[in-house]
C-alpha cells in the first residue's frame, strides 16, 4: 500500500520481524481499549506493537505522550514517538497537500510538493535531505553498443543466504557466457534492515564480494527493507560511485542505456513531486524502448496482490507511454498481461526465500523459485527473459514497435504458463 501520511495508513517501509507485511492500523478503534492492553502486556516487543496501532485514533497524542515518558524500555518509547511523530507531521502534510490541491501556478506547486515531500520524509522517519532525494539530470551509461543493450534485474537479494550466494552465482555464470552492460535492483538489497553507514562492512561481504566480479553498474532502487533503518536510504545512496560498482544518485533518478531509457522509483513512500518528475521524464524522452522499475509491483499474482493506491497513482503517467515496469516485493518470478502498452514483470527471486505464485488469467507466466530477469533490446526488438537459478530459462518475451508480441515459455513449464 502506497503511503500518504494525511490519512490513516501504514508506511510500506513498516515491517514487521522477519516479514514485508505493515502492521495494518484499527479501524478507528477504541484507544481507550488498546491502552488497557497495553498496561497488561508484560512482553515489550508485544506492547511496541499495541502502541504502533494507536497511531491514528482519536486521542492518540495525549496517550502517546505518557507512554513515551514513563514506559520502561526505550524500544516501546520509541515506538510511542515514531507514532506521535508520524500524527503531527502528517497533520501538516495533510494540511499542505491541501494547498498544492488548490495551487494552479505551476512554479508554486513544484515548490509545494517539494515541501509536502520534505514533510512526508519527515514523518516516515527518514534522514533524507532533498539533494538525496530529487534526481539529477538523465545522465547516459557507456555500453559496448549504442544500439543494443542486455541488462541483468533482480531484487529482493541480500539476505546472506546461500540462495543468494547461488543465484549470484548463476548470474555471474550467465554474464561470462552473454556479457551484461549493466544490472539494475529492485529493492530489498539488504535485510532485514538497510545498512547503517555508506561503509558498513556487508557492502563488502554481501555485495562486491558476490556481484563486482562481473565489473558491471548496478542501478539500485530501495525496497520496504532498506527503508528500516532511518539512515539506510542516504547510506545507499551516498555509497554510489565506489569500486564495487553500486550506482544509486538519488533514490528517484533516469538514466539512458543503448535504446532504452529507465526510470529508477522509491515506491516506498510515492509522493507528488516523484509522480511530477516521472511524468515529465516520460514526457521528454525520446528513447526507443522506456523502462520503469521500483520495488513494489502494481499488479501481482502471489501473495500481496494488486496495489490499488500504485495503480491508481502510477498506471496514468505510465499507460501508453512506457513499455516495461518491472518490481521485486513478490519473492517470485511472474510476467502478467499487458495493460495500456506496459508490459509487467516481477523478478523478486534474487536469493531470499520465495513466496507462491498463484497463476490467475491475467498471468502470462509465474513461478515460485528463485532467478532473475534479463532484458534485451535494440532498436527493433525488446524482450524479457526470466532465469532460474540453475541457469534454466523459464519465460521469455519479446515486444516490437508495432506492438506485437511473442511469447516464448520454456516447454516443460506450461503448468505455470499461459
């Protein structure tokens, strides 16, 4: 669910221990109840999570407050102030968003969603100024040809299994024999939490020392798991540009690779000034082939669904004009039907464990296994190809100018094909 911190909803970054689900809030229950259970609770753990859905309900500040002062331990106190914390400055959000609503000029709205944005990070927790947060200009990436490009895509990856050390493998397999230009990530590159420095040690035990053999970029976007720790984000972010290979110059940002121009999202908190900067880089694109990819998927067949608050915001910027959005979050493989020309794939399969895939009739191909996707193009064709760890290709298509389409499943998946 996408968060917008006027109303009663739950950050995509909340997470509970050891899973992507938020905490859903109470339907405007009664406060007054959940403060008798919070005083009987004994476990802090437990009573951190009874304080967490008194966020929104009437009377919550008054309550929170006392927790945070004379609760015994400072994880529940915490908990009290992150909650108090979102209730005030969502009330300003809330009230600036009301203003942008109403602004016409269009120099006044930019600078009001700028603000709201500001406001909005605020309350999630996040230490992200605006030089982390806004993307600099579409800057070009350097491939062996201008023509054609091959691009390695996964998320959902830096669990220090030994899945991910296998699929790593596996692609470093795939790229000697096919050599990639450059990757992008789909979030949750680290679990469970986000990194708490630029130079935390598993940048090196965990990513240069699995993917930088390959010596390719890898373009990041941050998934729900990188948003936990409130320095996370600005640590992967301020790590681009080393050795390693890690590219990440702000968490929204565009970038050109041979015929294909990709457009780099934070869904976890999608405001107005990162759908105002999406749609005025579609518009101004003149690639061949546009690609846009974030953690969370707009439509899923496995186990969280469609988002409806992501459809309703993205599908307007992104119908007829881009051809591919591609996500993680399902820790899975699927390619779902078209819609308005955009094609959507999730590839969340980079090493953690996997999630079902409920093939439905929208679904082109799903797969509960872990693998990564690989996308293809020049100026005639582009095609997404979904690999296993084992190096068995599982689904693959291919899209032209015209619009048409192939789709090409491996044989002996037709059971998860259609």
């Amino acid at each position: 669910m996408t968060a917008s911190l006027a109303t009663p909803s739950p950050l995509r970054s909340q997470v509970g221990d050891g899973d992507d689900d938020a905490p859903a809030p109470s339907a405007r229950g009664d406060i007054d109840q959940l403060e008798k259970e919070y005083q009987a609770e004994k476990d802090d753990k437990k009573r951190a999570a009874l304080v967490s859905k008194m966020t929104w309900l009437p009377g919550a500040p008054e309550v929170l407050r006392k927790i945070l002062q004379t609760d015994p331990s400072d994880d529940v106190a915490f908990a009290a102030g992150n909650a108090w914390r979102r209730v005030l400055l969502g009330g300003v959000a809330g009230s600036l968003r009301g203003r942008l609503d109403a602004a016409t000029d269009p120099g006044r709205r930019a600078r009001l969603a700028r603000e709201l944005e500001r406001y909005q990070v605020f309350a999630a927790g996040q230490n992200l100024p605006r030089f982390l947060r806004e993307a600099p200009p579409v800057f070009n990436v350097k491939t062996d040809s201008h023509r054609r490009v091959r691009v390695l895509a996964f998320g959902d990856f830096g669990d220090r299994s030994t899945r991910q050390e296998r699929v790593a493998e596996a692609m470093g397999r795939y790229h000697a024999d096919k050599r990639f230009d450059l990757a992008i990530t789909l979030g949750d590159n680290f679990y469970p939490a986000g990194l708490a420095t630029p130079d935390d040690e598993r940048w090196q035990h965990d990513f240069a020392r699995l993917y930088g053999p390959m010596r390719i970029p890898f373009f990041a976007s941050l998934g729900n798991h990188d948003w936990v720790l409130a320095d996370s984000p600005a640590a992967e972010v301020l790590h681009s540009g080393r050795p390693d290979g890690w590219r990440m110059p702000a968490i929204r940002y565009s970038f050109v690779a041979g015929p294909i121009q990709f457009f780099a999202l934070d869904t976890n908190l999608v405001t107005r000034a990162e759908l105002d900067w999406l749609d005025a880089e579609l518009g101004h694109s003149t690639a061949r082939w546009k690609v846009v990819y974030g953690h969370h998927p707009i439509y899923s067949d496995g186990k969280y669904g469609d988002d409806a608050t992501l459809r309703d915001s993205l599908m307007p910027i992104l119908r007829g004009r881009a051809n591919l959005y591609i996500s993680g979050h399902e820790h899975n493989l699927q390619h779902l039907a078209p819609e308005g020309g955009v094609h959507f794939v999730i590839a969340g399969g980079g090493g953690s464990g996997t999630y079902p895939a409920k093939p439905a009739p929208r679904s082109l191909f799903a797969a509960s296994q872990n693998g990564f996707a690989v996308i293809e193009a020049d100026r005639k064709t582009f095609s997404v190809s979904l690999i296993d760890g084992d190096l068995k290709p599982l689904h693959r298509f291919t899209i032209t100018p015209r619009g048409g389409e192939t789709g090409e499943p491996a044989p002996d998946t037709a059971a998860s094909s259609r």
